[in-house]
C-alpha cells in the first residue's frame, strides 16, 4: 500500500472561470472516488488566473502495476504550467506537478 500524494498548479489564460478535474487511474482504469475538482479563476489585469490542487490516495499496487494521474478542463483552455525560477524576489522554480509515492505497508 502506498501513499500517492500531487499536487498540480493550473493556468487559465481565457477570461472565463474554468474547473479542472483531476484522478487516478491504476493500469489504465478509472481509480473509483478518487476525482478532484478545482475552479481556476479567468485572467485578470493580464495575468492567467491560478489555482493549485493537491490531494492524495492511499492505494494498493502489485509488481507490474502503474499508476496514471489524468485530468480535464470544462473549456479545454487551462493548462498545467511550471513558473521559471525569479530574481525579484528571488525564488526557485515552482514545478508544474509535484508527486510523492510513500510506502506505507505490506499487504498479508
């Protein structure tokens, strides 16, 4: 059993509101329960709204198995993006998508 946690920072270029959705699939199907939804606010003052959503699973894979992430917008316009590293104020990169995959157990 593993503990399968993302997070994904969502750009919305367009000047409406947009949801994103977000699950796991494991070996190509649907993982039950397991969608998220977040709202990405429309572009404001010529900047893409923005919006981050995290969340996390714990779930049980064998030898072979593979976990997938898949997402979708309602518009199709939102994008996942990774903001470049800055000097003003000085900052490192903030990746588009940051996952973790912790074990946590054996199963008997």
């Amino acid at each position: 059993i593993y503990n399968i946690q993302i997070s994904a920072q969502f750009l919305n270029f367009t000047t409406s509101e947009d949801n994103v959705t977000m699950w796991f699939a494991l070996n190509g199907n649907n993982i039950a329960n397991t969608a998220s939804i977040e709202q990405v606010n429309a572009k404001h003052g010529g900047n893409p709204g923005a919006s981050i959503l995290t969340f996390n699973i714990f779930q049980q894979v064998r030898g072979g198995d593979y976990i997938q992430i898949k997402w979708t917008s309602n518009t199709g316009n939102t994008v996942v993006a990774t903001y470049p590293a800055g000097t003003s104020p000085v900052h490192p990169v903030s990746p588009a998508i940051i996952l973790t995959a912790s074990f946590v157990s054996s199963v008997a």
